[in-house]
C-alpha cells in the first residue's frame, strides 16, 4: 500500500469518526433521561403467588386435545396437526400472533386417557400413533415420537412476576441450534461466556432474546444480535425436535444439562414438533410462514458501499464493473443518498433525474436499491411527521408524550407498527419511490436503534407504549416485532404497487415469520479471519430458525480486509443466498479491482460460476417457498444420524447436493474435510471420495463437493 493511499484512509477514518462524535451531545442527552424514565416505570417487585402450578386437579378432553387445571395454573393442550402440539399456560397474557401464519387447522385424531400419575393424549394419522404426550400430576410433561422413543422431557414451569420460567432436560450428547441470529458456535451447547477481559470460561452461555445493534462493529461471541427468535432444535441420538416459544417479551436462554427460557412476561405459550430436522423445519415453518419466491435478480451479485453519495458515484461503480468483466445485479444505496438522512428520500441535488438514471442503470441490467430507517425525523418542516401527527402514529410514554431518540436525521420519533393504521400509512411511504422505479428496500436501524452514550441501544422498554392491535403493551412486548411489523407493511406495499413482480425487501431485525416478507443480512461484522469463520454458523443457524435468505458483507463492514481476507470470504459468500459486498464510510470502498490481480481474475471466475448456478439456486428457492428448507444447510442435514457432524460449522451444504468447505485461515492452502456418509465428487477434477480427505485449496480454489448421482442444474457459460 502507498503512503498516499495510507494518508488517505487514515483521512477517510478521521472524517468517519468526526461524523459519529457529532452524535454524542444527543446521544449523552437521551441516555440520562432514558435512565431517568426507566426508574420512573421500573417493574414493580415480584409478587408473592405462583412458584410451581402445583397439583393437576383435573382434565377435560377437547377436540383437538385437553384443558388441564391444576392448583395454581393452568394447562392448555391443542394438536394442530398429529405431529406438532400447542402448549399453553396461563395466567398470563396471550400474544397477538403477529409470528403465526396458518390459524386454522384440520381436526387431528387423538386419544386421551388417564394414567396412575397424570394424563396421556396421543394423535394418530391413518390409525398409526404420531406423537405421545404424558402430563404428569405435578406439571412434567414428556413426547414421544411415534417409535416411543421419549424425545423431550420438561420440568413444570414456574411463575415469576408477570413471567414464566421453562425447563426441560438435556442429554449429555444433545445439541442445540436456532435462536434466530447468533454469532457463537452453531452448536449452542458450545457456546461459553467471555469474563470482561476476553477470557473464556467454563460457564454456558446466556442467550437474550432483545433484538439489538451491534453498533459499527461485533466480533465472534457478542450477544444479543439483530434477530433472536425464542427457537430451538434438539437433536440427540434418540432423535430430534423443535420447540417455538410464541412470546416476544424481553428474555433469557441457557443451555446446560437443562435447557432454560426465561420470560418477562407473557402467558407461557410454546409450540412442539417431532420429527427428522427436515421434517421439524417443514412444520416450524407451515405454522410461521414460508417465503415468496425472490426475484431472479436477487440471486446474483449486490454491490454495496456507505459513501454511494452520488448519482455519478453509482455510475463510475457499475461501469468499473462492465469494464473488469465482472457479473453485477444490484446496487444498495445507503443513508448518505437521503436528504439529512430522512426515510423515504433521495436528494434530488445529487440524483437530478432518479428516473431517468434507474433506467439507465436497468439497461445494464442492475437493480437500484436504496434504504430507509424507521426514525422519522421530529420536525414540523416534515410532511411524513406532520401526517404521522395527525393519525397518532408515533410511540408515546404513558403521560401521553412522544418518545423521541437520537438516530441519523438528529431527534426522531417512532411509528408504531402494532397499529394496523400506522402499517397501512407506512405502506403508502414506499409507493413514490416505487413508481420512479426503485427495485426494492433494505430497512436498517430497525431494532428498532437509538444512539446512546450508555444503556441499551432502543426506547424505554416500559414507558414505551404500543397499540398492540387494540389491547395495548409496552416495548418490553413489542420491541422484538418492531422489524418484522415495518418489513410487513413494506411487503404488502410492493405486492399493491407490483402485483406481477417478486418482492425484494431485506431488514435488518425481525422474528419469527420474517421470512414472509424479507431477507437479512449479519449486520456490521468485523473485518477478521475469525468473523469470516462466524459467518458459516451464524447463516445456518439462522436457516435452522426459518430465514432463509442471509449472507454477510464480503469482508466484513469496518476495516480493509487484505487481498486474501477478501477473496477468501468472497469465495465463501459465493455460495450463499445473499451475496452482498458493503462496508462503512471511513474504510476503502470495497470493489474487486482494488485488489488487482490474481484477486480480481479469481474473483470473476467465481462470479460467473455463481450466475451458472442460479438455475439451482432458484431451484432451492422453490424448496423454501413449498417446503421451508434453508438452502444454506448444516453439514449434519445430509444424514442427522452421524452425530460426527453434529458440532461441523467450518462447512455447510447448498441444498443437499453440493458441500461447500470455504478457507478459514491466513495461508490456508490445504484443509481436512470430513464427507458425509456416501459418495461425493471433488467440483474441480471429478475425483471421487468418501470419508475424512484432505484437499488441496490453492487461491484460486475452495473445496467444493457434489453428492453422487447428482444431476447440478447449470447454465452454459
């Protein structure tokens, strides 16, 4: 690197942390009186009452399962299909099923007996037995598959407060994924907590469940992330299961010799389903939604940077790319195309005819996608305020006044997304930007986030109120769908304006069911081998979690990965399903050519094998849509048996029939691979293997297999 590019970074950095520290007065301010409000309506001590629900006093059948009252609680059991089961005990209060999207559901056949100690009920499909649950006089509860092999055991819950605490028992072997977006092993159990001076210990982990900005920069182990889904899948050599809590309060996940979830709040409603890890993810996904079909585009290469200011900026980028010969769909503009960074603009200063440059860039066949944030600017020279005003659309704190925060246009209000009013009228937002031609949107911010000196990054948990669909609640309920509701109203703003066109939204937070609407990207990860290495759990646990379209910025958000740190992950980014690279506005804007040769020659053949595979890649799409399978897949989907597979996530599988094993390490020229059972043929020379191999990875190569008796549905190149 010349000194001049050097001075010139060093230049870029201090200009970049020059624009954070403008934020700091705002950020200090909110941060005292967000202390100050959150004292004032801090949870009242827990109450004396339920600890356990004490003894089960009676049973009665219903049609789809049984009400079971016990002393101090009470049990309701619904089989919504024979093999997944609703769970729910009160008190507590019900949640509005913003996660859920199939409600009505066939009458399942099931048989209810009594036993010495308890209840059993047992559903059947064509007079087989499917799914065996036993409810024990104190409130235990067991499943068992349709072999009676007992799969899941539970402990009785207890009652806290206005929450619920829930455990049940670990094997000694079993793993665990999911909980939405997590940057630790994939394997959960694997996960321990770090001391303040970065030491590992001996301690599991504890999961929140708070969707959260990383703020510029995580590495591998933070926690919370952007989107944390209360669901697990255990797998143990008895077999496997998922279990989805449908409760959006603020709460708590360990994984030890018992897997605990604590609520704040809440009846304590959870869904259970048996069944090989395809079959589980099949059901999770009937109840919570499957994806619409992405469009074609969406599976090509994006080209993103924080520092796209300018319509010339976004010319002189895809240009560079015709003239390297490099593959391109998609081009994201960031914040600094707004007007003082507010949603919904674009600074007709530097983009004088929007229209006109959309298709400009269409006939070169890029996509113009632009971003917004659910901040709205608290100004009176704001129409999107002034409308907002007018039909009551912004959080308030329960004295009735606005909640305002410090985001990117300076002090910003906030819609609350729990009215179905405030959805549709966000929904009508897009629709300008539609009709110029914007392909689609990608929501940041969204946590939704605030700038703080101290404190969590979002509003006042219990002084922020919600609407809630007409009963009302706080942020301590709503923060959680916060994003999902925004990419809600997005999607069905796309579909109204382009009836005939597949929707292209990507948010940044969400919950279960967001997949119904949007994909994801990992957020501001930084510019390391080890977050390179992250990447591939974090995209499959979110898989395992039913989103599944992610991928991360290509070399990371802050920092200037060398030449091979790029390559590498680009090489691995290559065969997931977003493939995005972006990075923030005090680093090196990221392009391949940057990196000259051999980076950039390597860096095109991928690209081109990328476009060859997209008949594959949107044959996968379909088994999303029709199914619910990620196509990004764990090593261990290929045969769930192998519990040698269970803890791999320095690979991952693309649908089932090719195995990708990116370089994760600085020199890495060679790495070990252990095939799942069978046959599989090595991409580049058609050698055949089978068992652990080692391979040679060269730069201009990564490990890549395909399964035997596959036939790879290719274009020509």
């Amino acid at each position: 690197m010349t000194w001049i590019k050097q001075l010139s970074l060093k230049y870029k950095y201090f200009l970049g942390s020059l624009f954070y520290l403008s934020y700091a007065p705002k950020a200090l301010r909110y941060s005292r009186w967000k202390e100050k409000v959150e004292r004032q309506y801090a949870a009242p001590p827990p109450s004396e009452g339920l600890d356990r629900p004490g003894k089960l006093l009676r049973c009665e059948a219903t049609e789809n399962g049984a009400n079971l009252y016990f002393e101090q609680a009470e049990l309701e059991v619904s089989f919504l299909t024979p093999d997944l089961v609703r769970m729910t005990w009160r008190p507590g209060i019900l949640p509005v099923p913003y996660g859920i999207a199939q409600q009505d559901w066939k009458s399942v056949s099931l048989q209810v007996e009594e036993t010495p100690d308890g209840w059993t009920m047992t559903s059947r499909s064509n007079e087989v037995p499917v799914l065996k649950l036993t409810v024990s006089d104190d409130g235990r509860i067991t499943f068992s598959d349709a072999f009676g092999n007992v799969v899941r055991e539970e402990l009785p819950p207890e009652k806290s407060g206005d929450g619920w605490t829930h455990r049940s028992h670990l094997r000694p072997t079993e793993a665990v994924y999911g909980l939405g977006e997590r940057s630790v092993p994939l394997n959960l159990r694997l996960a321990r907590e770090v001391t303040e001076k970065q030491k590992v210990t001996e301690t599991p982990k504890t999961f929140r469940m708070w969707n959260y900005d990383a703020a510029g920069k995580y590495d591998a182990g933070a926690d919370p992330m952007y989107i944390c889904i209360p669901l697990y899948l255990g797998l143990h050599d008895q077999g496997s299961y998922l279990v989805f809590y449908e409760n959006s309060f603020d709460a708590r996940f360990t994984f030890s010799d018992v897997a605990t979830a604590t609520f704040e709040g809440g009846a304590l409603r959870y869904y259970v389903t048996v069944g090989t890890p395809a079959q589980v993810l099949e059901r999770y996904t009937q109840l919570t939604g499957r994806p619409p079909m992405p469009p074609r585009w969406a599976l090509g290469y994006h080209q993103s940077h924080w520092g796209y200011e300018t319509e010339e900026a976004v010319r002189v980028t895809y240009q560079g790319f015709e003239a390297h010969d490099l593959p391109l769909s998609v081009i994201h503009l960031d914040i600094d195309v707004q007007v003082g960074f507010r949603a919904f603009t674009i600074d007709p200063d530097r983009f004088p005819n929007l229209r006109g440059f959309i298709e400009e860039l269409l006939q070169h066949g890029v996509q113009f996608v632009t971003i917004l944030n659910p901040g709205v600017k608290l100004s009176r020279k704001s129409n999107l305020f002034l409308e907002g005003q007018v039909l009551d659309a912004f959080c308030k704190s329960p004295d009735g006044q606005l909640v305002v925060a410090p985001v990117w246009p300076g002090w910003c209000v906030f819609p609350d997304f729990t009215h179905p009013i405030v959805r549709r009228w966000w929904s009508r937002q897009y629709e300008y930007l539609l009709d110029v031609g914007v392909a689609g949107f990608w929501h940041d911010m969204n946590e939704p986030a605030a700038f703080i000196i101290w404190g969590d990054r979002s509003l006042p948990p219990r002084a922020t109120q919600h609407y809630m669909e007409g009963r009302g609640g706080n942020h301590l309920e709503a923060h959680n769908v916060y994003g999902l509701l925004q990419a809600q109203a997005a999607y069905e703003s796309l579909c109204q304006t382009r009836p005939h066109q597949c929707p292209f939204i990507v948010s940044r937070a969400g919950w279960a069911g967001l997949q119904r609407y949007a994909w994801t990207w990992t957020g501001d990860i930084e510019c390391t081998w080890t977050a390179l290495r992250q990447t591939i759990s974090t995209v499959a646990g979110l898989g395992l979690s039913g989103i599944p379209y992610s991928g991360p910025d290509i070399g990371g958000f802050q920092g200037n990965p060398s030449a091979e740190l790029y390559l590498r992950w680009f090489q691995m980014c290559n065969f997931v399903t977003f493939c995005r690279t972006h990075s923030a506005n005090n680093v090196e804007d990221r392009t391949p050519w940057i990196y000259g040769e051999p980076t950039l020659s390597i860096i095109r053949q991928f690209l081109r094998l990328r476009y060859r595979l997209i008949p594959y890649f949107y044959t996968l799409s379909w088994e999303a849509t029709q199914k619910g399978y990620p196509p990004v897949r764990p090593v261990f989907w290929a045969d769930f048996t192998d519990a040698n597979l269970w803890n791999m996530d320095d690979a991952f599988l693309l649908g089932d029939r090719l195995l990708i094993c990116p370089i994760l390490e600085e020199g890495g020229r060679s790495r070990q691979v252990t095939l799942p059972k069978g046959q599989w043929y090595h991409f580049w020379d058609d050698s055949r293997l089978e068992g652990q191999v080692t391979v040679e990875a060269p730069l201009e190569q990564i490990p890549i297999f395909v399964k035997a008796g596959t036939i790879l549905p290719m274009e020509e190149g």
